[in-house]
C-alpha cells in the first residue's frame, strides 16, 4: 500500500500538468484551440515514434501521409468518416486477437513500422475533428463529449492500476502484461461504467451517448496493451521520458488514441 501512495504522489504533479490545459482548453470551448492542442499532442507523438523506430523516414512514408491529409481536407466529411471506419475495423480485430491470444499472427505491430504510426496519430487526430464536427453531438455540448471522453478513459485507466494493485492476483494477458489483472480489468470498468449510469439517471447525458460510451470504454484496455505490445516488441519499459513518472507520450495517451477514434466510428452510425 505504502509503494501505491509512492507512485500515486510521484505521478500526480505531471497528471495536474497535463489535465490542466485539457481542461483549460475545453472550458474556453474554442474549437481552433481544440484542434491546436490536440495537433501539438500529434507532433510529440510523432517525434516519439520516430525516436523508437528503427525505420527511418523515406518518401514514400511522406507521400502517404500528405496523401491522406489531402483527401481529408478535399473530401472532408466523407473521407474522415471513412478513416475512422476503418480505425475502428483494425481496433477490433486487435481486440478480437488479444482475446484470442493470437495477436502475434497479426503482421506490423511495431514501432519499426511508421506507417502504423502514421495511420495511428491520423486517426486520432480525425477522431478528435469529427467529435467538434458537430454542434450538438447527443443532445451534448461538444466539449461536454470531449471532456467525459477524456475522463472516463483517464478514471479507467486510474482504477485499474488502484484495483489491480490492491487486489490484483489474476494475469490477463500475461505474455503481452504481466502486472495487468483481470481484478483491475473489472474494476476500472465498474466504476466507469456505474459513473456513466448515473450520468444518463440525472439526464446529463442521453441514452445514445450512454450506449456509444459504453461500447468505446473497453477499447481503453485494448489501447493499453496495444502499446505494452509494441513496448515489448522492443523490451522497452516506457515509451520516453517526456513525462517524469509516467513515462512518454504514447505511455500517457495509448488508451486515448483507440477510444476517441472508436467513438467517433461508432458515432457515425448514431448520428
């Protein structure tokens, strides 16, 4: 218990740091603010992922990543959507491999393959634009969307690291994790999940956004271990040391970039 509270005040100040301009940026509800920080985030991401590879950049990789800019921007909505459809088939045929316990068979998953990268941040990225698309998403203020994204996606990932702590005694994907437990898999989604209820019970939110929530929450876990692949893959313990306590980027942000392109996707058949 006592190494818990050591790792709980170690990473707290960073936590504050990074929730603060979050929030900030929200509050203000500025989309072109909005777009900036999460471009900002884009660029760490792709710095870090370069400094991990060990294939280095070419044109062709330049070529495809300009390429995909230039459809989002000349066919807009339509392209977008199309992307994340996309994302959201190549997340859960990870999620269908992990329970398999056959993500091995699956090709590329490295950080050697910038192409992954590329299509990885690109679709965060259009995730995050297709979210501030609308004006009125689920009877919600946009921002108000953002924000419990972020939240329910952070408060899973907090919980599951308190639970599994605690009383974790049960490996779940041990050769991808070995200190994820199957105690702390249930119990980050109780809670997100019981939070959520109450939300929709005092109208907060309604009930398509509680439906869409709830079928994106567990691609947080599929994040995580997603990145704790690639980790592995190399025999890294963290992706960087950007984030003192938390490791890099990628280490703080591996369950966002599959859950806001997972709920923009699965918006699309909502909306």
């Amino acid at each position: 218990m006592q190494e818990i509270y050591k790792n709980i005040l170690a990473r707290l100040p960073i936590a504050l740091l990074i929730a603060f301009p979050i929030v900030g940026v929200l509050y203000f509800e500025n989309i072109f603010l909005t777009i900036f920080l999460g471009l900002l985030v884009a660029l760490l991401l792709t710095r870090e992922w370069i400094e991990l590879s060990n294939m280095k950049v070419n044109l062709t990789q330049i070529i495809f990543f300009i390429t995909v800019i230039f459809l989002a921007v000349f066919l807009g909505k339509i392209f977008i959507n199309f992307f994340l459809i996309v994302s959201l088939i190549f997340w859960i045929i990870y999620a269908v491999s992990l329970v398999a316990k056959k993500t091995s068979l699956l090709n590329g998953l490295s950080f050697n393959n910038n192409y992954l990268g590329i299509f990885l941040i690109q679709s965060f990225i259009f995730g995050l634009i297709a979210i501030l698309w609308f004006d009125n998403l689920y009877g919600v203020n946009i921002f108000f969307v953002l924000f419990l994204i972020i939240l329910n996606t952070a408060l899973i990932d907090i919980t599951a690291y308190l639970v599994g702590s605690m009383v974790g005694r049960t490996p779940l994907f041990s050769e991808i994790s070995p200190n994820k437990t199957l105690e702390g898999f249930f119990g980050g989604l109780f809670v997100v999940i019981g939070f959520m209820l109450l939300m929709n019970w005092y109208d907060f939110i309604t009930l398509e956004f509680l439906i869409v929530s709830l079928c994106s929450i567990p691609f947080a876990f599929v994040g995580d271990y997603f990145e704790s692949q690639l980790k592995r893959d190399q025999n890294l313990k963290d992706s960087g040391s950007l984030l003192p306590g938390h490791g890099g980027v990628w280490d703080r942000l591996d369950s966002h970039i599959a859950v806001i392109p997972v709920f923009a996707a699965f918006s699309i058949f909502i909306i």
